[in-house]
C-alpha cells in the first residue's frame, strides 16, 4: 500500500498521529510504503517521524519541495489555507514512475479500521476515488462550474490511479484550469480537482473519509443540501457515524484545541499519544467558541434549518475569520507557515512612510449630488485619503462646488482636470468619455491604493477601511490585486430599492475568472480599489474600452487577484442622468426590453468585441498558451453560427449571468465587430 502525506512543520505533529494511526490499524499489511511532502519540516522532525516508522518496521520516503509556489507559473491566492495542500496536484509527477496506486491522506485524519478495503477498491476506470461533500457552499461549485445536481467530493482522502492520472495528463489540466480562474479559488486544489475531474471521479462510501460534524446531520438533510448525496444511501451514512474507517477532523472542532467535545476526539488524543509529540498541551483561549460551535451541532439534530441559516449567515463570515489563521489541510487552526515575502499585507508605504489612498472622481454635471458624496469620502475612518478630481467641462456649477472644497480641503481635495490632448483626447467611438476621465486620474497617482467614485454615490464611512483590510489579507507583492464589494441600490432622494446591486441586477460577483470577464464585468467601478501593481498596469488608455471599470477588471482577471466583500459599502443611486445604471437584468421582462432597443444590444456587444482586441493587442505577448486560447475563441464567437457559438460558449466559459442571457447572446452577437 502507498500513502503520500504533505506537510509543514506547524503540522508535523497531526501528521505524526495520523501516521501512527494508520500503522497501528493496517499492521498485518505485508507492505507499506509512506511518501511524505515536505515544505520545510525541520531534520529534527524528521528524525523523529523515521524512528516512530521504524518502530513499525516501515519507512518513510521524504521529498522537501521548499517553496510550492515555484510549481505554479503563474500567481496563486490560497485564501488563507496553508499551501502545503497543494502538493497534492503534482503527486503524478513527485512519485516514482513505479507507484502506480496511492491514498493521499490529510494531515487532520486518523485511520480507525484497517485500509484493505478502500486500498483495493475497483475505481471502475475513473482517475479518483474520493467521499462526497454534500454542504459545500453553493457559490463555491458554481465558481467552478458545477450545477446544483453535481457533486462535490472532499480531496483529504483521494484514491488515485497514478497512471490514468499520467496518461489523462491530469496535472496539465489542473493548472490549466486554476490559471483561469486567476490562481484564486475558496478551497484551492480542492476546487480545482472537482472542476478539472468531473465525471471522472469515483464515489466512495462516507466511511472512507469521514467529517466528524457529519455525526449530527440526517440523512434526509444532507440529501437536502445536495440530491447527488442520494447515492450514497442511509445505510452507508448510518454505518460511516458508528464505525468510520478514516476520521477527518474538518469542522472546526479540531481535537487538538481546548474546550473541544467532539465525539471523536480520543481517537486523535490516543493516536497522538504513540507519538513523539505526545503531551503536546492544546491550544488555549477558544473554549467558548468550542462549546458554541459543540451546541450548534445539537441543534442541528433537533432543527436543521437552524444550522442551515446559521451556515448561510455567519459560516464565510467564519471561515474569513479562520483564513486569517492559516490552514495545514483544510478548515484548520494552525498558523500559516508563509515565507517573509509571500506574507500578505506586504504593502508599500509611501511618504513618510505611510501608506497612501487615493480617491479618483471624474465629474461632469455633478452639482445635485457631488457634495454629498465627497462629504462621504472626507468622512472615511481611515486617515488621510486624498481625493484627486477631474471635471470634463461641467457648466452646471459643479467646478464652483469644487473649488470651494479644495479651499476647504487644501491637504485632502485636489483638482487636476484633464488635458485633452496626447493620449487623453476624445477618441468618440472607442474610450467613452468618462473613462478616459478616470484613465487620466489614473496617470496623476502614485498612491499605494487607488479607488475610483461616481459622483452621485454616498459611501458608508467605513468603505475604505474594509476594503483596504480586505486587501491586505490577500495581496502579494508586486501583484496586481483588484478588491470589488456590493452596493445598495437607491433612488435619487437616497430611499432603497434594493439593499444589494448584485441581487437587483441578477449578477454573480464570483465570476471572476479571465474568461467570464471577457463577457460580462461583476466590477463596478465605484466599489473598487486596486493596488500600485494594478494602478500601474491599467493606468494607459486601451485602444478600445467599453469601460475603465471593465478594463481594469480584465487586467486583475489576466494578470492579478480579485477578491469580493459581500457586503454594500456605498449607496449606488439611480435618477435619470446615469451614465449606465442598475438594471433588473436576466428576466424575461428585461430581455424583452432589450429586444426594443436591438441596435443598442448589438453596439454594446461590438464594445466589448473591440475591448477584447484592445487588449489582446495591448497584453497578447505576455498571455500564456491558456489565455491566448480562451481569447482567441472569445474574438471567433461572431464569425460561427448559433450552435457554434453555443458550442464554444459552453466549452470557454463565456457565459453570463443568467441562461436567458446566455441564449440570447447566441442569436444577438453581431457578425462583425
């Protein structure tokens, strides 16, 4: 039998126990051979790990891959998850040609029953075998494609077929996909193994890989949270709570912190306890959070929905809060073990060693609410966020209201209008003209972080301050790092219409990847901020643009990270000088809407056509064979037929918002752009 772990060593002592776990239940096995992925465990450690093996009369094959990010050619986000994990995408190629069949284990499972079974389980031809997961979030499966009746499996036991794997050249695939979906996806390797192998995935019975906090859920709930669970059976559920052959400790009920009640905690404090590590005291400090989290899980035995809103309301909530803890597998509470310059919130001071926020406005007849608007910006809890302000030629008195608050303001309000000449002339047709506003805005900053703002909107005090942490959580220097959030969508008088923009305009912010941006921009421009690498890589005017908005967010989707903050920052307001507007799109309604308006649609659709060339022709030597590929199908879409275009939308991903919108912009796309 081959098992392959990856570890740290802020996790070494978990995979210890694991390992012992699995030699004291698997001791009549003629042969086991344990591969480890090292990322930086110590030589101490690893002496000690030899000697428990040897104790067992096995041997334990170490491969130290330092640095995982020197695997990827291109940028990754781990979202807080310890990157060790993914050192599960590269085991085809890590493991001698030789091994054939492996059981990738998580560092947090301890094997209670012998492994004989699921070691010789018929895959059937499929390249994995893995146990469903029936209560992941919703968003995450659509991010990666998945519909509501597609499975979704947990990757901390896969039984692989090393050489289908080879063959197939899944590895190739896999980075493939994650370079698409701009090296950022919620459950990292996790999400890019179920989009990357869907249909190719063996279904395992739940006792192979077992979720502790699964004990306290029915059968019937988990069918519920996933009809693709009914394959498992009530039987294979029942026999998985009472007699689990791998315990994965993957709520956050982790056995190895205070004030844990687990159910099945002592099979990792027995198994620890053969350990070199044994006597390791717990953490401390999160005994409430363990006896709040251990009454949730009864309260999931006697009303379900509860846990159902609890999940849908705080459970992201819960796990941002843990990403800023790191993870050695998946939903843990160990630390990060991140290299200095891999740490986020690396960011760059500016003077005086203060990190500088610039606040861009581009005006145009702004007096009726111009002012409340710079009231709300002047009025952000974060210190000393300038605002830099380009007029185009108002004569409705809004360059008075300016002046008046650069007077007041002198340190804070800076006007610099701009120059119409060079490459910030008018180029009707191709760069509207409040973006090339904003365009020139962008060449005036040399701040650390840069947001752009309508001049009609209203921001709640706190805007910058949570997306500014937001960016910190996630960037990486010299990254380019883009961080968008939602808004509450009013009338002109600032009374509600809806209290998210996202949910008004039927619009997903998770779809973030190269390809969807090429069709369809989640990024309002109001909500954003961006980060120096970002600033200065989008700051030129394109040769074509259907917004500064949608252009920026092109360059973070290619080149960089996009992160969401779900939650309304501003209030975005709707009267009858917008320049675009909230919509209620994706309805029938609307599509008929859009039917009377059919020349509009089609000059729209050539935009972004043209957008799209714009940047192929201003980025196409610094895309890799992926993005080059995805771009040169987008731009053939108009050339094809309906079902041709259907064909291609499907297979790239170029899809919007809604299946109505998605048909319907088969039969609109014009023939030629």
């Amino acid at each position: 039998m081959n098992v392959v772990y990856a570890s740290n060593e802020n996790y070494v002592r978990h995979m210890a126990a694991s390992m012992v776990s699995l030699f004291e239940k698997n001791r009549k096995s003629k042969w086991l051979t344990v591969y480890v992925f090292s990322i930086g465990i110590t030589g101490e450690s690893k002496e000690r790990l030899n000697a428990m093996a040897g104790r067992y009369g096995r041997e334990i094959c170490w491969t130290e891959l330092g640095d995982i990010r020197e695997q990827f050619d291109f940028g990754i986000d781990t979202g807080g998850f310890d990157i060790s994990t993914m050192a599960r995408l590269f085991v085809g190629r890590l493991l001698p040609e030789q091994v054939k069949r492996v059981l990738y284990l998580d560092c947090d499972t301890i094997v209670a029953r012998p492994l004989k079974g699921l070691w010789n389980w018929d895959l059937g031809g499929n390249v994995l075998g893995a146990v469903m997961e029936p209560t992941i979030y919703r968003m995450v499966k659509e991010k990666i494609a998945l519909g509501e009746q597609d499975a979704y499996v947990n990757a901390g036991v896969l039984l692989m077929d090393l050489e289908q794997w080879r063959e197939s050249k899944v590895e190739a695939r896999l980075m493939n996909f994650y370079r698409e979906k701009g090296g950022s996806l919620f459950a990292c390797d996790q999400d890019i193994i179920n989009g990357v192998l869907k249909g190719r995935i063996c279904f395992l019975p739940p006792c192979y890989n077992f979720f502790t906090n699964y004990r306290y859920f029915s059968y019937r709930e988990l069918v519920r949270q996933s009809k693709a669970y009914r394959a498992v059976g009530r039987r294979a559920l029942m026999k998985a709570k009472k007699s689990p052959v791998i315990i994965h400790y993957a709520g956050d009920e982790r056995p190895w912190i205070a004030g844990n009640c687990n159910h099945y905690r002592k099979a990792y404090e027995e198994a620890l306890a053969l350990t070199p590590w044994a006597g390791t005291p717990k953490e401390q400090g999160r005994e409430a959070y363990m006896l709040a989290y251990h009454l949730m899980n009864y309260l999931t035995v006697v009303c379900p929905p509860v846990r159902r809103l609890i999940s849908k309301n705080l459970g992201m909530q819960v796990v941002n809060a843990r990403k800023g803890r790191g993870a050695g597998g998946r939903n843990t509470g160990e630390e990060k073990n991140e290299t200095p310059e891999n740490q986020p919130g690396k960011n760059r001071p500016g003077e005086n060693g203060k990190i500088q926020i610039d606040v861009l406005l581009a005006a145009y007849q702004g007096a009726a609410y111009i002012e409340e608007q710079l009231d709300s910006i002047l009025a952000q809890t974060v210190a000393g966020v300038r605002i830099l302000i380009s007029d185009d030629g108002s004569f409705d008195g809004t360059r008075g209201i300016l002046e008046h608050y650069r007077q007041e303001y002198p340190d804070r309000v800076v006007l610099c209008h701009r120059k119409k000449t060079g490459r910030f002339k008018d180029r009707d047709g191709q760069v509207p003209a409040p973006a090339m506003n904003f365009f020139w805005l962008l060449s005036q900053t040399k701040a650390d972080y840069v947001l752009f703002s309508d001049q009609d909107d209203v921001w709640a005090s706190q805007k910058v301050e949570k997306l500014l942490k937001k960016m910190q959580e996630h960037e990486r220097e010299n990254k380019p790092m883009l961080v968008f959030s939602d808004m509450e969508v009013v009338d002109a008088s600032l009374q509600q219409l809806s209290p998210s923009f996202f949910a008004y305009g039927q619009c997903r912010p998770d779809r973030t990847s190269f390809s969807e941006i090429l069709t369809e921009n989640p990024v309002s421009g109001g909500t954003l901020m961006m980060n120096r690498a970002l600033a200065e890589l989008a700051a030129n005017p394109p040769g074509a643009c259907f917004m500064h908005d949608w252009w920026v967010a092109l360059c973070a989707s290619c080149f960089g990270v996009i992160s969401y903050v779900p939650e309304p920052l501003s209030q975005y307001r709707q009267h009858g000088h917008n320049v675009l507007g909230a919509r209620n799109t994706g309805s029938m309604k609307d599509l008929r809407e859009r039917a009377s308006r059919q020349k509009q649609v089609e000059e729209n659709y050539r935009r972004m056509f043209q957008q799209a060339a714009a940047f192929g022709k201003r980025f196409g030597r610094s895309l890799d064979a992926s993005q080059r590929r995805v771009l040169h199908e987008f731009l053939s879409l108009p050339g094809k037929t309906v079902p041709g275009r259907l064909k291609s939308i499907m297979k790239y991903r170029f899809t919007k918002s809604s299946w109505l919108q998605t048909l319907a912009q088969c039969v609109t796309i014009p023939k030629e752009y």
